[in-house]
C-alpha cells in the first residue's frame, strides 16, 4: 500500500465552462492523484448555490455564516480532504467571481483558532488557464491565492499555469502544462 492511499483530493471547479481548459486542468490533476493511489472528487461551483459574504459578521464568533446555501457542505469536503485543487479561469486579471465568492466565503472559519483548523496542513494546488500566452497574466490570482493561503496556514503546493489556453479544449496541446498537472496530482500526495 502506498502512502498516498489513505490521501483525498477534493477538486473546486471555478470556471463555469464544462469540458473547458479548466476543467481538462483539473482533470488532469486528478488523474495524476489517482494515479499515486489518492481518493478524488471533484465539485463545479455552477452546479452549487455559494452566495457571496455579506460582511454581516453574524458568523463571530462561531464560524458559522446565516446564509443557507450550499457553503457549508463544501466546507465539510474541505474539512475531510487532504488536499485541495482549485480551478479558475483568469478574468480580467483575477479569478472567476466563482471561486472569488467561495473563498470570500471561508471568512467565517478565519476568525477563530478552532475554525482555523480546517485550513491547516492543507495542500493546495492551482489550476489557472488564460487565453493570454504571457504568463504573467496570471501572477494576481497566483498572488491572492498565495497570500490568503498564507493567512488562514495552508500550502500552495502548485501553482499550475496555462497561458494561450482561449478556445475550449487549447489547454490539451500545452503539453507542459498537462504534464505538470499530472505530476503536481501525483506529488501533492505523496
């Protein structure tokens, strides 16, 4: 038995497009996962109702948001999850208002050393296409991500970039890119 055998992968798909780059992205991380003997799952923002953070502060102290939505089931995937993979497009220089709501949303588990706990130890891997070919494009979603992952003491463990990655399904013919999804699925649970 390998030691990643016992490891789960919880995906977050930010982009709204199916079968799109991002998602190939994803995929592809996942696959490197399973292949290292990981459990995966995989959960498209689109199909979940996640409404944006009031800034209420009702969920202090006590981690727990008034919005009645689909949040707090991610929040349990997260919580049993070894390693986080979150996938976003790059829209105008930042991430989609997807991924944007869900992480605004993890305000209610910051605010307390005991919610804090679901981010820590925490691997995470990024996925982030862009339809631009200049891969700075993509440096303030890897740059929020960075310092938020900082903040509440989680990894970034990959950040996996794919520029000139605009028609659905460019993403396939950046062989680097694909490789390297591969490899950081495989790595981040090792």
């Amino acid at each position: 038995m390998k030691s990643s055998d016992h490891k789960r992968v919880l995906a977050i798909m930010g982009s709204p497009r199916r079968s799109g780059n991002t998602d190939i992205l994803v995929d592809e991380i996942l696959k490197g996962a399973e292949e290292a003997g990981a459990q995966t799952e995989k959960v498209v923002l689109g199909d979940l109702d996640v409404g944006p953070c009031r800034a209420c502060y009702a969920c202090r102290p006590g981690g727990v948001c008034v919005l009645s939505d689909d949040m707090q089931g991610l929040l349990e995937k997260m919580k049993a999850s070894d390693v986080w993979v979150f996938g976003t497009p790059v829209y105008w220089w930042g991430p989609s208002a997807q991924l944007k709501a869900f992480v605004d949303r993890w305000f209610s588990q910051a605010g307390d050393e005991e919610h804090m706990q679901l981010f820590r130890n925490r691997r995470v891997i990024l996925a982030v296409p862009m339809g631009d070919a200049d891969p700075k494009t993509g440096r303030h979603v890897i740059g929020m991500f960075k310092d938020s992952l900082d903040y509440v003491g989680a990894e970034l463990f990959a950040s996996v970039l794919a520029p000139g990655a605009y028609d659905k399904g460019d993403v396939r013919s950046n062989g680097d890119a694909m490789k390297q999804a591969r490899e950081a699925g495989a790595e981040a649970v090792a």
